[in-house]
C-alpha cells in the first residue's frame, strides 16, 4: 500500500458560482399557498417525499467563520439521488448565498473537524483524505482507506489518526507521514508440555544454540528498527481505537473478537435485474451471540518483535454487580484530561443495561469505578445518553472535572463530577436535555433541551462548570444548533411538526436571526397539513407519555 501520495496546497479562493442569491433561498415558486388545497393521493403518499421539499442539511463552518455551508436543493424531486444534493454557502450575516460548483466542493470542511489547542489550525478527513487549515491555506494528504479518529498530538505540531487497523502520524510543520503502530495477526501454533520442556532443556544445555538465537534476535532487532509498534492480535479479531498516551509511552486499542456463531436472517428478492430471485441477509436476531471486545494496552516501543509484545488486558466493571445476570461489557476511550494526567473510560453493558465511568491506571490496567447508571429497561433515549451500546456525552472541563449525561433522576441531564469525586447536577426538572455542545472557548454550554415544552427543544447556554440557564430561541418547534468557530454564532436548523427544517443564523446570545432557507415546494404549499393535537396521558407510574 502506498501510504503516502500526494501532498497539494488549496488557497482558499472562492469555489462558487458567479451569482450571490439574497436570502432566503426558495424551493417553492411562490411564497404563498393557493386558494384550493389539493388532495393527498395514494401516488403522492407511496412516493419518495422529496416532492414535497427537504431541508438543508450536514452543516459546516468555514474554519474562518465567514461562511456556513450546507447541503440542500433548490429543486427537488423525487428521482435524486441525495449524496448528489449540491452544496451551498452563506455569508456569516446571512445577507446572501452562493451555490457550490461541484468541482469547487473540496472546501467544505469534513464533519469531523477538530482544532489544535491554540486554535490556529484545524484538520479534517473526507475519504482518504486528510485536510489542513491555517489561515488561507488548505495542505492534502490523500491514503489508501478511510480516515478516521483524527486527533491533535498534545503539544499540536503532528496529527494521528487510524486507517483500517493501524495508526499513523502526519508531521505538520515537516509534511511527512509515518506509520506508528499497526495490527499484525499472530497465531502461534500450539506446543504441548512436553514440547516446551524439550525447547527449553536444549538451550540449557548447548551454548552454541543459545548463540545463535543471541544472533538471530540481534539480528531482528536491526531489521526492526524504524518501524512501526506492532499489536499482536489473533485472526477472527479487528483491532479498533488506537491511541497514544499524551506522553506516548502507551498504546491502548480496542479488541473485538468478530462472533462466528451467528446464524444469518435470510430473506427473497423477487425482483432483480437478473432475472432470477436472489436470497440476500439481513441482520441477526436479537439475543444472537454479539461481537466480544477488550481494552488492550501495550508499550510503546517501535520495531519490538511481535512475539515479544506483551498486551496488559483492562479488566472492567461487570453487569452482575448491579443485581442483574452477568453480562459482557463494551468499552469506549480513553478520554484523557487536558493536562495528560487522567484517562477515563465508558464501559457500556452488551444490553444497555448498565453504564459506568471508570478511571484507567495503565501502569496497572486497572479500572476504577467512579460512576455507575443502571436501568432494568435499558439505558438510552436522547442522543447525548448511551445508545445501542455506544457511549454516552462525556467532556472534560480546564479546571480538571469531568461533565457527563445521566438519567439516573429520571430525566436526561448534565451531571458534573468535581475532582475530589463529588458529583454535582448541572441542569434538573421534568424535562430532557437532548443535545449538548461546549462553546470552541469551552466556557459555555450550548443545550437542545424540553424545558419550556415536552413538544418543543430550544436552544439554552449554561455556563460549562453550572450556573444558570438562559434560553436564546423564541420560535416554537424543534431548535438545534451548532456553534461558529469563534462562538459568536449559531447556525440554527429549525422544524415544527408542519414545516421542514429551516436554516437560520442566531448571535449565541440571542436575538434577530435571519431566514437563510425556505424549504418547501409548490406542491408542499398547495397541500395543507393539519397541526396534530399533542396530548398527555397518565400511566400507572404516575409519569407523563
């Protein structure tokens, strides 16, 4: 594999097209509806509902903040294919906008990007591609795989990031790419006893074999030198979450042992271009044995022989501690502090029964307990709460705390755990916090929450380590927004239960927020839909539905 291309310098020159569109855009052709409503029909209602309009989506700030990107159509239909939706673009004001060239959509930040530090750059992956930022320029690396997991070095002079299963580091002031640490499948055969007793009898006892494999180790050690920490793992497994710590003398990773023993759900399709039926497979049964994963830490010591390699296993929390029947868990991190001192990780139970918070000491590989969840249902609901067995929010704050996302009152809020393990409630009442954000200074949270509303999410700041709640929408519906790099703004995506989402711009600290989008076709405006009733029921726990 050629691991290293291309690298290409961007300025950051205008990719649009000539003509500046004045806001808000229209995918309707006039702004209001007939006077005759149409009827619904049995074609409009089987068909794909991009007919009817859709709304912009995956928002991206232009690492300078002078422009928001989207994606989104002008005239949709229902033949599109979406991964073909143009991109557009808005100035921070939100006076006008301007549509991508399609050749000119390279710079469009990926959603995955993350800053240095110091903020001065920022990088991104799209594909195989990893994207650099520093004031006007854009600097391209392109690899064999998709990138993921990319992160700052500590001190922000290098990136890593994963491909596949293995970890490597792109020198940002040098331009070079190295591979630091990758898989390699080591399935040593099996000796019996008495084999391993013979082995070592014979090089007790001739000098000249013990020799010989001096030499040969020897040997290897040259030939190793300059190469990349090896993870030994077994085949049948995938080595996942390859990070080093702050001070890279440690390796953790992520093992999953792949389950063989799942029989597939097989299902027919009739219809197919060959001619013939085609029996295809969905996904397994509930309760069919699930995938198996260990946390895993090695050192770090480049160009060791992968015999040699020894892996310290992480023994975390089980679910039979918490009354129920012993189960698997699932870990997720480490999530260091920003000194480098602290590692958490996120066990999560194979049925999202159970969710604990633990602290990693890698010289041990001991996991302490600082905080546990449990539910007899499952854990879950909003997305800021564990998920299908994926972690929950989790942030560490500059003065060495930690905030997270608990139900453990009945209700989804921020909880926040001091360093002396006090845990103290950031937000509470009968209502969720449903979206969780820290402001690019992280001095300031950015909340999707119900607290006005079961029905209705607005936008709330709060400072990072508590205090009070200041809600900064007015307008009912569904509110969710994302911070500009500098947070003196926000890019606002709202929809109510008769409206598809709308893009507008918001100052974070409220006020006028002009219309950037007005999705809707002619066909939407000539249908009128019927506000639905919303009503709350009591059930037998007493707890409003």
């Amino acid at each position: 594999m050629s691991r290293f291309l291309t690298v290409a310098l961007f300025l950051s020159a205008s990719a649009a097209q000539a003509q500046r569109l004045p806001t808000p855009l229209r995918q309707a052709t006039t702004a209001s509806a007939p006077g005759a409503p149409q009827p619904i029909t049995l074609r409009d209602a089987s068909r794909n509902d991009r007919w009817l309009g859709l709304g912009p989506r995956d928002l991206r700030w232009s690492p300078d903040g002078a422009w928001l990107y989207f994606r989104w159509n002008t005239k949709p239909t229902s033949n599109d294919v979406p991964e073909q939706d143009p991109w557009f673009r808005v100035d921070r004001r939100g006076q006008f906008a301007e549509q991508l060239a399609a050749a000119g959509a390279f710079v469009v930040p990926g959603e995955n990007m993350t800053w240095n530090a110091a903020r001065t750059q920022a990088a991104w992956s799209v594909g195989g591609q990893v994207y650099l930022w520093t004031t006007s320029t854009r600097r391209v690396a392109t690899l064999d795989g998709v990138v993921s997991q990319l992160r700052w070095t500590r001190g922000g002079s290098a990136l890593d990031f994963m491909v596949g299963e293995s970890l490597y580091r792109y020198d940002v002031d040098g331009g070079s790419l190295q591979l630091v640490v990758t898989r390699v499948t080591l399935d040593r055969p099996a000796r019996t006893p008495a084999a391993e007793h013979l082995s070592a009898e014979a090089q007790a006892l001739s000098a000249q074999l013990r020799e010989k494999m001096r030499q040969a180790g020897a040997r290897g050690a040259v030939a190793r030198a300059g190469r990349p920490m090896p993870i030994p793992a077994p085949s049948g497994t995938r080595v996942e979450q390859i990070q080093l710590s702050p001070d890279e003398r440690m390796v953790t990773f992520r093992l999953r042992t792949i389950a063989s023993n799942r029989p597939p759900t097989r299902y027919m399709d009739y219809v197919d271009a060959s001619g013939y039926s085609r029996a295809l497979e969905a996904r397994e049964k509930a309760g069919e044995p699930r995938d198996r994963f260990r946390l895993g830490i090695v050192g770090m010591t480049p160009g060791i022989a992968p015999e040699s390699v020894v892996v310290r296993w992480v023994e975390g929390p089980t679910a039979g501690a918490s009354g129920v029947t012993a189960e698997q868990t699932i870990p997720h991190g480490p999530w260091w502090s920003p000194d480098g001192a602290r590692a958490l990780v996120q066990f999560v139970g194979e049925h999202d029964k159970d969710l604990w918070i633990t602290e990693l000491d890698l010289a041990t590989g001991r996991a302490r307990v600082l905080t546990h969840d449990h539910d007899d249902a499952w854990l879950g609901g909003p997305p800021i709460q564990s998920n299908y067995t994926e972690p929950a929010l989790l942030e560490w704050l500059d003065d060495g705390s930690f905030v997270f996302a608990s139900e453990r009152g009945g209700w989804s809020h921020l909880h926040r755990m001091e360093p002396n393990g006090v845990i103290r409630q950031l937000t509470s009442g009968a209502w969720e916090v449903r979206g969780a954000t820290l402001s690019p200074d992280r001095r300031t949270w950015l909340l999707q929450a119900s607290e006005h509303d079961a029905a209705t999410d607005h936008l709330y700041t709060l400072p990072a380590a508590g205090g009070t709640l200041a809600r900064i929408t007015s307008a009912g519906g569904r509110n969710a927004g994302t911070w500009s790099p500098d947070g003196s703004q926000l890019a606002v995506l709202r929809s109510s239960s008769t409206e598809l989402p709308d893009l507008f711009l918001l100052p974070s600290g409220g006020g006028i927020d002009p219309r950037i989008t007005a999705s809707g076709t002619d066909a939407l405006l000539s249908r009128r839909l019927v506000t639905p009733q919303l009503v709350s029921i009591a059930p037998p726990d007493g707890k409003p539905v």
